[in-house]
C-alpha cells in the first residue's frame, strides 16, 4: 500500500502563518521606535569647553545629527586669541531603546555611546575610558542648538 506524502496538519500552517505574522509586526514596530526617536532627535548638539580665564582654553563642538542616520563632529579650538579647526569626524548612528550609538568612519570604526535624555546627550564612554586607560575624561554633554 503506498504512502501518502508528508503533510502538515492545517492547524499547524495557521499557527505558523499568524505567527510570522506577528513577527512582522514586531520586527515593524520597532523600526518605527527608531524612527520616530531619530526624528525627535535629528538637530545639531553644542559642547563647548570654556577653560578661560584660568588658561586661554575654548574648544567649540558641534554635533550634528542627520535624518538620514549619518553624523558629523566639528571642533574649534582658540587658543591664546588664535582659532583653529580640528579634522571633522563623521559616521553612521543607530537608536536603541535611549542610546545613541555612533559609528566613526574615520576613527577605526570605534563606536561611541549617548544617552539620550530630553534635549541633552550625555556620554556613556567615560567609565569605560577610565577602566581601559585609568584616565578620567569626564562627561561629555551635547546640548541641541537652538
């Protein structure tokens, strides 16, 4: 007597089917959290170093996040009346959950973390930094520009 062919009980392929459904729609849904984070956030953020008067340090940068998901870092330095420009950096970012993490084309690909609270990034790297190295760096706030 010959065997019938492998089949799948029908209740089987519904379950299946509305689960890869749902999947979609969870995969879906949490592409719109990003975004609508990287929307909401999409501006230019302001770090400014003032060392003066103490020594005639002032370092300026500008962070600008873009809507297409790249970034770009300028730094000006003035020191003793004479301004100057660092190399910019610039790379990619991905938004998960309340951090920012940015990845450098230029620098190696290293890849640097926010958290994002309001209209402030607050760096997420310097107990890292200081475990690695044993240098403190402190903090870095971005603020947006307004």
């Amino acid at each position: 007597m010959p065997h019938a062919p492998f089949s799948i009980p029908n209740t089987f392929r519904r379950s299946l089917a509305l689960t890869a459904f749902a999947l979609v729609f969870v995969v879906a849904a949490c592409e719109d959290e990003e975004a609508r984070t990287r929307k909401r956030i999409v501006a230019d953020y302001v770090r400014e170093i003032d060392m003066r008067p103490r020594t005639q340090i002032y370092v300026r940068q500008v962070l600008t996040l873009k809507p297409d998901g790249r970034w770009t870092r300028t730094t000006t330095m003035e020191t003793r009346g004479q301004t100057e420009e660092s190399l910019p950096d610039s790379g990619t970012f991905r938004i998960q959950g309340v951090t920012l993490i940015l990845r450098s084309l230029v620098e190696g690909g290293q890849s640097r973390r926010f958290t994002i609270g309001g209209d402030s990034l607050f760096s997420a790297n310097a107990a890292q930094v200081q475990a690695l190295t044993g240098y403190d760096i402190g903090e870095e706030v971005f603020v947006r520009s307004r």
